[in-house]
C-alpha cells in the first residue's frame, strides 16, 4: 500500500513580517500546518521551521494542498494569503465534481473572498496573493496556480517547472533569447518579479490549471514554493533534492530552506517550501 509522505518548512528571510501561508487536507480531514512560521507548539526562535509532516489517510483524493504568497505589507500579505488558503481548502473540501472543475471553481472562490475581506475593510485594499492549489490521488497530481509560485516536480535528478510562471520573469528571459536585450539585464531588470496575474479580487488575468493528472513515480517529488526559493539555482535545487530525497520530505524542506538562509540575501523575501513524495506504508 502507499501514500504521501509530506512536509513543509519557511523562512522570513530579510523581512520583518511574513506574508507566506500553507494548508493541506488529508483524507477527510482539514488540518491547518499552523501559521507559518510557527511550530505546532511553540514560536520557533529561528527563522526557518518545519511544521508539518503525515502521511494520508483512506479516501480520495488523498492529500489536498494549497500554498499562498501574499502581497500588501505586513497585514494586507498575511491576510490574503490565509483567506486564499482557508477559502480554497474549505470550497475544494465541499465541492463535487471532477477534480478539474473543483479546482478552477475553488480558485474563483478565493478570489471572491479576497474581494469580500477587501469590502469589509478598505484599509486591505490592493492585497492580493499567488496560490498554488494541489490534488494528490492515485491518479497522480493536478493543480492550479495564479502568480509566480513554482510547482516543481523533481524525478531522475532533475528539476523541472509543471506550472506557468506569471510574473515578467519569461518575458524579460523570451527577450534575451531573441536578442533584444541580454541575458544579464534580463536578470538584473527590476521588473523582473512583478506579477502579471494574482488573487487580488478583480478579475484573474492568468490561470494555469493541468489538463491531466500526472502520474507520480517512486523516486519522485512535488515541490510547492513561494518565489523565495528561487534565490536557489535549479541546479543547486537538483543536488539538495538528490541529496536528502532518501531521507524523506522532512529533510528536503529544512535542507532547501537551510540552503536559501545560506546565502544570505540581504534582500531575501519569505520563502517556504513543500515537499510530497510516494511511499510504502505498513500493510494494516
């Protein structure tokens, strides 16, 4: 028998507020992997902690995921990534239908409690939030995602990008490989991380949703990020994952988060990280 082996850990990196949420549901049930941030129990007093680790229970689908990057300072960013997170955890958990459709009309629905929370209060006007919502089954993994948070999925030792990034970021590197510009100001151009679709409560200008489930192999994993992980390489993501991946989720996430601290970006933006991968479990 198998199920998910599943952990996720963050950091606040140079900021001094975190605009970063996680929520998962495994089996029947909706289990908040607490502010992130903060352990189970207690504040950690670092900057990086794992909060959350399990496998799935019976049922389908499995294990429903959503990561959310919020945006709007240090109360507008929190509270729209939490109401992205809750709203579209709970409308995926009481919707029907093929998991396609539950995840575009989970999306719709956190996006119109984004507009309702900014209604209430016009002090939150111009939050908003990336999101990446995730459906693991034995089918495999499906998703939606709005914004510039990557859904990776790491197999044979490398690192490849499952959902479209919706920031400037291909634009910029589209014109480098034309010429227009070079490689080096694609990078350097401080348009670089603005966002060409968010969670914001107006209408959503880009959506990347999968077509089919992708099926998931042993040896594999799905890695959910908010766009501070990006401070890493892909090949420096590749040897961390190659590295740690025998020894479980767990280990992957602090190893990644443990790697983006060393840098030491005087600039780092919150970075958090979620890791799934297949496993045995005992038979019962």
């Amino acid at each position: 028998m198998q199920g998910f082996d599943h952990a996720h850990a963050t950091t606040q990196g140079a900021r001094d507020y975190q605009e970063d949420s996680v929520l998962l549901r495994q089996g029947s049930e909706i289990a908040s992997l607490a502010p992130v941030g903060m352990s189970a129990s207690a504040q950690d007093d670092g900057k990086s902690v794992q909060t959350g680790a399990g496998e799935t229970s019976n049922g389908a689908p499995d294990l429903v995921a959503v990561l959310a990057d919020g945006m709007g300072g240090h109360t507008g960013g929190a509270t729209a990534s939490k109401t992205v997170c809750t709203s579209f955890l709970q409308s995926f958990s009481n919707l029907k239908g093929n998991v396609r459709e539950r995840l575009v009309a989970s999306l719709r629905m956190a996006n119109d409690a984004v507009r309702q929370v900014t209604d209430d209060d016009p002090m939150l006007d111009g939050m908003g939030s990336t999101m990446i919502g995730a459906v693991f089954s034995p089918d495999g993994v499906e998703w939606v995602s709005v914004g510039d948070s990557p859904l990776m999925l790491f197999r044979g030792g490398e690192i490849a990008l499952l959902n479209e990034d919706h920031s400037l970021a291909p634009e910029l590197d589209r014109l480098a490989a034309a010429g227009s510009i070079s490689e080096e100001e694609a990078k350097r151009d401080p348009r670089r991380h603005m966002l060409r679709s968010a969670i914001t409560g107006d209408e959503i200008e880009l959506v990347d949703v999968s077509r089919n489930p992708l099926k998931i192999e042993k040896g594999d994993y799905i890695i959910l990020a908010s766009d501070g992980l990006q401070t890493l390489e892909p090949p420096e993501i590749e040897r961390i994952v190659t590295a740690y991946g025998s020894d479980g989720a767990r280990s992957v996430c602090d190893a990644l988060i443990r790697a983006v601290e060393a840098v030491r970006d005087p600039h780092q933006d919150n970075a958090t990280v979620m890791a799934v991968r297949l496993h045995d479990m005992p038979s019962s």
